[in-house]
C-alpha cells in the first residue's frame, strides 16, 4: 500500500514539475528607474538584446537558449542585493551589477555562493588579482587602468613631460569616485603634476563652488569622475566657465551621449575613456537589426541601439556569451552550471579571430584571463565627442596602462582583503 | 590678498543666485503649505513631471508609447510634429491645472479634517506614484529642454558667464583675478523668481482668491463653514504649485538636461524652507539667498589654501551638510523660520 501511494505521487510530482527546459540563465540587475534609469535602461537594453540575438540567430549558445533574468534595483545597493537573493537560485551563472556599491557587497556573496561575477570597468579594482577573489573578474580593464591611460595621453600630449602641470580630479564623493585617488597621486608623484580634488556630493545638481575653484586656480587637465546628473552638470559648468573642452577628459562612465547632448555644442571636443567602439559599423549589428529590432523583440524602443551604453551592455554580454562557449567546451556539456561558467571566464581568450567570428572585429581589446590575472591586460582608448554630427569617436587605439605603477597597488589592496578574510592562495 | 577677497565676493554673489535657484522649489511647498497646512513631499516630482511633460508636448512624442508598443505590438514613438516652446508651456500649465484637479478628486477630498501627517503620508505616495507614472507616460530616458521662441527673438535659455560682468570687473584685482563670474541662467532665473514672488504675493495678500486660500490654510471647518469651497481651493493652489513646479523644472533642467534626478531637487529646498518659514513667500526667497550665500562663503574658505596654511587641513563638499547646519542654527533661535507664523497652541 505505501509503495503504490509512493509511486503515485512520485508520478504526479513528475507530470506537475514537467520536463527541466535546458537554460543558460543570465540575470540583469538593471536599474530602468531612479536617478540613473537614463543610463540604466541602455545598458541593460543592450544586454537583453544581444541575449536575444544569440537566441533568435543560433538557437541560444552551443543549442541552449539564453534567458535573461532581470530585476530592478533602482540602483539601490539594497535593491541589488534583494535581486541577487531572489535569482541566484535560478541558475545563475554571471552577475554583472553594474553598480560598483553593489559589486562591493556581492564580492562575499558570490564567493560563498560559488558564482561568478564581473565587473568590467567598476567594482573593487583589486579584484583583478585572482590569485585573492576567486569568483570575482574585471578584464579588460579597471579604474586604475582609466587613471593611468589618461594620464598617458595628457603624457603624449605634452612630449612626455607633466612636471609644473595642474590635474584637477571631480570625482562622485563615493566609494566609485575615489577608486581612482592612490594611481592618480602615485602618477603625480612620478611624473610630477599637481592633482586638485574636487569631491561632489551624490547627486551633483550643484557644482558651482567646484568650478569656481577650478576658474579661480585654472589647471591645465580637468579629469570627471561621475555618474548620472553629475556628468551633464559638470560638462555644463565646465562649458559655463569656459574651460577647454579638450583638456577635459572623463572616465568610461561619464562619456555617453547623455552626458553631452545637455550641452549641446559647447560639449564639442570632450573627451570620454572607452574600452569599446561606439556606433554600429560592425556586421553584428546587421544581425541584431534583423533578428532583433526589426523582428519587434528589442527589449527597448530599438533607437538607441549604437549608443554608449548600449553598447557597454552589449558588450558585457557578448563577454559573457563567450566565456559560456569556452566552459561548455572545457567541461563537455552545452548546459553548464556556476562553477563550469567561472571556469569559462579565467579561461577566456578574446582575439582577432573570435570577435571577427561574432561580427565584431576591432570592437574591443584583445585579451586573455587567468588564474592569477583576472583583470586582463588594463588597455582602454580615448573617444572625443563631435557635437557637430552628434557621435563620438574613437581618437586613438586600446593603449596599454602603466601596470608597473597598478600591478603594485592591486597586490597591496588584495593582499589587505586576504589578509582580512583569512583567504588562501586560489592559483596553485 | 586682493584677489582672494573679490573671490570670496564673487563665491557670495553665486550663493545668491544659486540660492534664488532653491527658492525656485521652495516656493511650491510654501504656497501649498501656506493654504493647505501640508508638505507636500511630491513637490520636487511635480518639478519632474512638469519638465518631462513640457519637453516631450515640444518633441510631439506620443504618450505612454512603451506601453502601446509592448501590448499592441506596434513601433510608435512620436506624432510627427514638433509643438513652438509657448504653445508647449501653455499646454503643459493645463496638464498641471489637470493633475491638480485629479489630485484633489482622487486624494485630497478623502482627507479633509484628517490629520497633517496624514496629508503628509498621502504626498509621500503621491511622489512614488508620480515617478513611476512620468517613467510610463513619457519614458526614463533623457531629455534636453529648448526654450527657443523664434517669433518672440528669444533664442532659448542663456547659459555660461556674463562676459559683459566679466569685462567690466576684471580690473578689480591683480592678473590672477579674472572678473566675476555670474552665470546668465542664473540671473534670468533670479529675474523670474523676483517676478513669481511679486505675483504671488499680491495674489495672496490682496486677492479674494488669496484670503481664501489663507483662510483654509487656517481652519478647514472654519473655512467651509464661512462658504469657502475647500476642493475648490485645493485645485487652485495645486494648479499654481504646478506652474511654480514647472518653473523650477525648466531651470534646473537647463542645466542637467531634464531627468530622475531633478525630483531630488527637494533635498535642496528643505534647508531653505526650514530657515525662511513654511508660510512666507518673502521667506523662501530671502531663505534661498541665505543657504545660498552660507554654503558657498563657507566653502570658498574652508577649501581655500590659505585655511589649509592656517589650520592644517581644508575641507571640500561642504554645501550639502553645511545648509542644513546653517538652517538648524537658525531653527535653535526662531523655531517658525524667519518669516515664519509663530504657532501658539493652547493645551
């Protein structure tokens, strides 16, 4: 009697529960609303969308479908960290949280739970050293990296001489926008500028008092560290006090279309770092038109495809996508889980040849991770922004960062956050 | 030395036109405190709403368009005209008179008599309803406001120094000082703020219309019990903290572009409300210069070298923390704000 009361309940359990779909799950903390929803929705329009390319074009990756999860954190550090809780159980195989307070408090999550996370061009920098944070990965660059490359093209710019020169940093007064502090004052040491800083208070309405200061003293490079509002007020007022648009340079996250437009031609000339292309003179693009906008399945309106921070999702996403393919042919199976996928990211390759096979040559830095290197080689490019046909442009190539200055900083940083979580040597 | 003390001048006079920039805001809650008795939380997304809805009238976009394309399965986004800025602000003052009109029809007349904190709450959900019903209506994304009027020669907003003020000062100090900086935006704002604030007052003071809205703001039974229509009230102060909501919008999205960020424009009008008084239109003004004044001297001196010299250290982003110092000082020797009512309660 209790077998038979077993087996039919084994076999309502069976015909309830269904067959397991096979998935590749990607949740997407998004932020759509809230302070930074105008930036927020690009990106993760450009995450979804690529998802869906993959899905529409070539039936998922290796025959398994991508699904996004998304969830809206309202960029909320609370809110993300909900999201996080609520689909880790979904299969989660990446978290990508755009938000470096976020990235902050996911690190020990991810790294209990066994998942990976990447936070490329945010986050904690140091996670670039693997040999500390397992789960954690931030190629192909960093802000450590972003200091530096600026530095170097303000270096180019001035025969290789800064001594006597006046750096002026606005930063977001945040965990975000003092990441860049120790590399800048270690640069200035060597290469003996000045740096000013200029905290802002979040959200950065109001900066007068900073550009006063910044019209008083007249540095001759002003670098932004910014997010959202502050962005547009500060290219603004730099534009208000007639500083030249083309000693002002900005990190990756305060150089999309958004942070100009406001401005309109007093914002020609700007400077953005980048680690990727802008626009769409690429042939992925032809596909994503097709498969995706045209079919109607664009998780946007489909008219910002190409912008900034479309592209900056797309691109996560692309990274990711790749990282699943090496993990399912590392470990043999099309449906990979966690663990598999982490492997996928420390044994990434990107090249020549595998973004000309996705149509996207040239889109971004060559690189390869690590075990020990989960930040990739640290190379980003300079864009500088036409207000006259409203595009930015890449001005030079995916230059190096001067990682004998970085590499040092990231061993000390990881170092003090092994030291304090008691955590071993992860590459043997 | 010379030059550091016309800089200190120039910090104070930026104070000033920064802090007539808050007073912009501050003004909403004062008229709807001042004839309702409540905070009315939601002023800021009002300045939001107001702004996303004049930019998107002027850009002829459709709205709720991301919701008629997801359900309908179409590709819409705009009309196909483009709407002249007057008309469009003329269009927007309606949408304000209408949302007043639905504030009070869908909120407030089930409020009446109830407790401030309760009217207070209702604005709370107000401000959360509004940000997501401006997202839905118009869209998250950007958007840059041009104030052109072509027929009137009015190139749009001005923005950057007045050169003119610059040339006429520069000869003040030494080489190393440059002129005083005043940006146009900032004086137009200061000049539609003077005009607001004339306006209103006269309103408020010596129209019929106004001793009303004095009268609700004193006793709602009282009020009613003298024939005094409170919905009717209402509606008329909601429309007006509308349009003054619209004005603030349009300046501050002048600067930034017009986004999430401009509801949070109230963080700054609170400072300015605390010192000059939630009754007093004069307060929120000569309040706004005040915290203007106060947050940008202080921060021109603490940040400045020769303090560092002086005491070892400076200080920067100061002027977020600093208002509401400055505001609760002030708070410790004139509770009611400056211009405030002294509220005497017999127990």
């Amino acid at each position: 009697m209790k077998l038979t009361k077993l087996a039919v309940i084994a076999v309502a359990a069976t015909m309830v529960a269904g067959p397991v779909l096979a998935q590749l799950v990607f949740p997407s903390l998004s932020y759509r609303t809230g302070p930074f929803g105008a930036n927020g929705s690009e990106v993760a329009d450009g995450f979804a969308d690529y998802m869906t390319l993959l899905n529409e074009r070539d039936g998922g990756i290796g025959g398994v479908m991508t699904v996004v999860n998304e969830c809206e954190t309202g960029y909320s550090t609370e809110k993300g960290v909900e999201c996080y809780e609520a689909t880790k159980g979904s299969g989660a195989l990446i978290y990508q949280p755009l938000s470096t307070g976020m990235a902050y408090q996911l690190i020990p999550r991810v790294t209990a739970d066994g998942i990976p996370m990447l936070t490329t061009g945010y986050g904690r920098t140091s996670v670039a050293n693997g040999d500390v944070f397992k789960q954690v990965f931030n190629f192909p660059v960093n802000y450590w990296n972003g200091a530096s490359i600026a530095v170097n093209y303000m270096l180019a710019e001035n025969d290789g001489d800064l001594s006597g020169k006046t750096i002026a940093l606005l930063y977001h007064n945040s965990a975000y926008g003092k990441e860049p502090i120790p590399t800048l004052e270690a640069l200035a040491e060597i290469h003996g500028f000045d740096l000013t800083l200029l905290p802002i208070d979040s959200p950065g309405q109001e900066q007068k008092s900073q550009w006063l200061q910044i019209r008083r003293e007249r540095p001759d490079y002003a670098l932004l560290w910014g997010w959202g509002i502050m962005n547009q007020v500060a290219i603004q007022e730099a534009a208000n006090v007639r500083f030249p648009m083309e000693n002002f340079m900005g990190i990756w996250w305060s150089g999309s279309e958004n942070d100009v437009i406001p401005a309109g031609m007093a914002a020609d000339g700007y400077k953005a770092l980048t680690f990727h292309a802008m626009g769409t003179d690429f042939p992925m693009f032809d596909d994503l038109q097709t498969y995706v906008v045209d079919a109607g399945l664009a998780a946007g309106s489909g008219d910002n495809v190409g912008t900034v921070l479309y592209n900056r999702g797309m691109y996560g996403a692309m990274l990711a996508a790749e990282a699943v393919k090496v993990a399912q042919e590392m470990h043999g199976v099309a449906q990979i889980d966690a663990a598999m996928m982490r492997d996928g990211l420390e044994n990434l390759v990107i090249s020549d040849e595998s973004m000309a096979a996705i149509g996207l040559q040239g889109f971004g830095p060559n690189f390869n991770v690590s075990c020990k290197n989960h930040g990739g080689p640290g190379l980003g490019a300079v864009a500088e922004w036409d207000a006259t046909a409203q595009e930015w442009s890449l001005i030079t190539g995916f230059v190096p960062s001067d990682m004998d200055v970085i590499q040092p900083l990231i061993e000390a940083d990881s170092a003090a956050y092994a030291a304090e979580n008691n955590i071993e040597s992860q590459c043997s | 030395m010379l030059d550091q003390f016309l800089y200190g001048i120039e910090a104070a006079m930026n104070g000033l036109m920064t802090g007539i920039m808050y007073s912009l805001v501050a003004l909403g809650f004062v008229l709807i405190f001042k004839a309702s008795g409540v905070f009315n939380y939601a002023q800021g997304v009002m300045a939001l709403f107001g702004a996303m809805t004049l930019v998107s009238i002027q850009k002829g976009q459709i709205p709720f368009y991301h919701l008629i394309n997801a359900t309908f399965g179409t590709d819409i986004k705009y009309f196909g005209w483009e709407v002249p800025a007057l008309l469009a602000i003329l269009l927007t003052v309606c949408v304000m008179i209408l949302f007043a009109w639905l504030v009070e029809r869908l909120l407030l007349k089930f409020l009446i008599n109830q407790d401030p904190v309760i009217l207070f709450m209702a604005t709370i959900g107000l401000a959360y309803f509004m940000e997501g019903f401006g997202d839905l209506m118009w869209g998250s994304d950007l958007k840059v406001i041009d104030m052109a009027m072509p027929a009137l020669g009015i190139p749009g907003l001005p923005q950057g120094g007045s050169l003119f003020i610059e040339n006429a000062t520069s000869g003040l100090g030494t080489d190393r000082f440059f002129g005083f900086f005043i940006d146009k935006l900032d004086i137009t704002a200061a000049i539609i703020a003077t005009m607001l604030v004339v306006v209103l007052t006269v309103f408020s003071q010596y129209s019929k219309t106004g001793r009303a809205l004095r009268a609700v703001a004193d006793d709602h039974q009282a009020a009613m019990s003298v024939g005094i229509s409170l919905r009717t009230i209402w509606v008329i102060v909601w429309s007006i903290a509308g349009v003054v909501a619209l004005v603030a919008g349009i300046m501050w999205g002048a600067k930034s572009g017009v986004q999430f960020s401009l509801s949070l424009i109230t963080l700054k009008a609170l400072p300015v409300l605390m010192l000059g008084g939630f009754t007093s239109i004069p307060g929120a003004i000569i309040g706004g210069m005040i915290i203007g004044v106060g947050e940008k001297v202080f921060e021109f001196i603490v940040s400045s070298s020769w303090f560092g010299d002086a005491m070892g250290f400076t200080m920067n982003a100061t002027e977020n923390w600093f208002a509401y110092v400055l505001a609760l000082i002030f708070l410790v020797f004139r509770p009611q704000g400056l211009f405030g009512e002294k509220i005497i309660e017999r127990v």
